[in-house]
C-alpha cells in the first residue's frame, strides 16, 4: 500500500511476547509496540483524531494555531500531525522534561515553551494549561485541543486501538496495565477489552511520588509521561480495579540493564505478570525509550539499583469499582 502521507500510516503497531523477562510461572506479556508507531508514541493516534475531530466540528481553520500544554508526547504528535497539515503549534512544557522531548518538537516545527517546575509536577501542569488557556484568550486563532478532557482522546483507542489490538491477540486478554497520563490510553483501551471480556483485570500504573489517584502525593519524578500530578476528565476511573504503584528506582532497576537488547518500559508488567501466574496473559504498551535518555538516569553500576519488589499485592490499591456494561458503537476517524 502507498500511502498519500505519514498520517494515513498511524496505527497497526505490531504485539511483542516477551521472552526472557518473565518466569516460567508468571503470565505471558504482550506488548503492543508503540514505538514503532507513526511519531515513536501512541499519542500521535489521539493528537490525529483531536485535530481530526476539530476540523470536522469547524472549530479549526487553515490559519488556526495549536496550541498545547502537555509533558511530552501528546506535544510529540501534536507538532507531528501540524507540520503534516500545515498548522503553527505552540508546545507549552514543565522544564523538567528530557531535552530529547523538546528537540523532537522542535524538529517537527513547533515552538515550545516551558514553564519552570518547582518540585510539584501537578502545579507545574496547571500552571502549562493556565498559559495555554490565556493564549487563546489573547489570541481568536489560538485552538487549544485540552487532551485531559477532550472525549477525541479516549475515542481513537476506544474505536480504533482497542480493536486493533482483539483483532491481532486473537485470544483471551486476562490483564492489562496503563500509566495514567492523560487517562484516554487505559480508558479507551479499556473499555473496547472489558466490553468484550467483563472478567478482565484492570491496572492503573502511577509513579510512586505522584500517586495521586491512590491518595498519594504529588512531588517530582522521572517517569515522563505518566503521574502529571492530575486527575483527568477524560478518565474513566471505574474501567480500572487496581493501582500499581511504582517508584522511579523499580523503574531503573528493570529498564537500564534491558535497554541495550528492548527499549520497553515493562517495570509494571513484570510485576503483575507475576500477580497473575500462568496461563494467563497481560498487555502492556511501551513506546521508544530514547525520548527519556538522559545523563542523569544512566548508572553504569547496576550494583547501585534498589532491589525491584516482587511482592506486587504490597504495590497494589484494590479499588473496588463496579464494572460497567458498554455499549460500543464502531466508528473511528483514522
């Protein structure tokens, strides 16, 4: 197939089963492989339908600037798909963030601003969504697409992602687990699995220092992406059962050694796979890890590492939400 643009080839990301991660008494991890995805991440799939549904509504002209507060991704595919359809984008980012994420920006063409963090990610993301939202006030072209309450997010893994991922399993999904960024992957997903098995277990992944859906509180930490110190509208906060907590050490401790041979972010899947025991099968998504190298993050001496904690019960809140019957309608943008 030739297609027209990078966009028209978003999406169909291959499933990986890990082989030399988990036990012979764990469960299988299947991994759906965002990095492989148009844009490296998942989040290129809900800036698409955002920008898609935005257009569709008439809410985007052709001299509409984007403009979006956000921890890394989600600007990722934001700059992405506006360079492809000719959009300005405006990227407004805590200054914590990796320089790799800035320069894939600003790769893409997008300006990118950043507001300083200073030791609380989440007021730092208010303060990113409070800039955004005086730009537009300041500015009529300004079309700040809000993916932590904007319903296009979860819509495209709801749609499109969900049944992507039932049509190449093929076969029972016992687990999956999701970090909380935005709330549209774990919800979206979510749903499309529970809808077609209600006994599948749920499990939100939080960092260990913004666990705030757990009654954590909210500090700073390096696993991007996730635990922006917020609890999004968009999230569907009853499609999950349980909360892995996971501290930036566990982190390190499963990623750094892996890295040379997978860059996968499984630290939570290796855990739950555990929890669940065979014959059964969790996934998981990951995206490429050189978006989060930093000089900082790399110990040559693993010795250094805090022992990863198997006990997952002791990492796990029972949440005990009832589950909710979906009514799916098919359609999708992409």
């Amino acid at each position: 197939m030739i297609y027209k643009n990078v966009l028209e080839a978003i999406g169909y990301t291959p499933i990986i089963e890990l082989q030399k991660m988990v036990g012979e008494d764990s469960a299988r991890v299947l991994v759906k492989y965002e990095g492989l995805n148009v844009g490296g991440s998942i989040k290129t799939r809900t800036a698409l339908n955002m920008i898609l549904a935005a257009e569709e509504a008439g809410i985007l002209k052709p001299d509409s600037i984007i403009v979006e507060p956000t921890s890394g991704n989600q600007g990722i595919g934001l700059a992405l798909v506006g360079a492809v359809k000719g959009y300005e984008t405006v990227i407004i980012m805590p200054d914590s963030v990796s320089e790799e994420r800035r320069l894939l920006v600003e790769h893409y063409g997008a300006k990118v601003v950043l507001i300083h963090d200073a030791g609380n990610i989440g007021d730092c993301i208010d303060e990113c969504v409070k800039t955004a939202l005086r730009m537009k006030e300041e500015n009529p072209r300004v079309y700040v697409p809000q993916q932590f309450e904007n319903q296009a997010n979860p819509m495209v893994h709801r749609h499109h992602t969900g049944l992507e991922i039932l049509e190449q399993v093929a076969g029972p999904i016992d687990g999956f687990c999701s970090g909380i960024g935005t709330g549209g992957t774990i919800t979206g997903i979510g749903e499309t699995l529970k809808a077609l098995n209600p006994q599948i277990t749920i499990w939100a992944v939080e960092p260990e220092n913004a666990a705030i859906l757990a009654g954590g509180t909210v500090g700073n930490h390096i696993q991007m992406g996730i635990g922006d110190g917020v609890i999004p509208t968009v999230l569907n906060q009853c499609i999950y059962e349980d909360i892995a907590i996971i501290s930036d050490e566990e982190a390190l401790h499963t990623a750094m050694p892996r890295q040379r041979a997978a860059p996968l972010r499984v630290c939570p899947a290796w855990l739950i796979a555990i929890y669940l025991q065979a014959s059964k099968s969790l996934l998981y998504l990951s995206y490429f890890s050189n978006r989060f190298f930093n000089p900082r993050f790399c110990i040559s001496d693993f010795r250094l590492y805090i022992p990863i904690r198997e006990e997952i019960v002791k990492n796990i809140i029972r949440k005990g939400c009832k589950r909710v019957d979906l009514n799916l309608n098919i359609h999708h943008f992409i």
